[in-house]
C-alpha cells in the first residue's frame, strides 16, 4: 500500500535525523572538552542537550563544578546535575 511506503519512508528519515542529532552533539563534546580546563567554575544556562554533552566529555577526564541557572519555575536546568 502506497500510504505505509510512505510511512517507512518517513520513519527512515527520522531515524536518520535522530543519528545525525546525535553524531553532531559527540563531535562538538569532542571539540568543545579540551576547552575546559581541570579545576575550572562553568557558568551555563539552561538545559542544552549538546552543552550537557560536553560536559560529560570533559568529565571523562577531568573535574571542574558547573553552574547552571534556572530558566523557569519547572527548574530545567536543575536536571543537569
């Protein structure tokens, strides 16, 4: 049926999506974690899946504390740590 081709079709396509979102957030953890240096104080904003990666990345080899403000009154950023 020519409605479920397009549905698998749409399906791939998202996947796709899905494994680039995730291939570009480890690149830029990747290029972005030797910028942080051991001992050091990071201010962020928010929650950002791609800044949280990169602070995983950096913590695979180093410590440093991070800071993260509150964007409103559900306290995203509070799930950063």
């Amino acid at each position: 049926d020519n409605m479920e081709k397009w549905r698998e079709i749409m399906r791939r396509k998202a996947q796709e999506f899905v494994n680039e979102a995730l291939d570009s957030r480890n690149q830029i953890a990747a290029l972005g974690a030797p910028f942080i240096r051991n001992g050091a104080t990071i201010l962020t904003h928010g929650l950002s899946r791609v800044v949280l990666r990169l602070l995983q990345k950096a913590a695979e080899e180093k410590q440093f504390k991070v800071i993260v403000t509150l964007t409103d009154d559900a306290s995203v950023g509070y799930v950063m740590r």
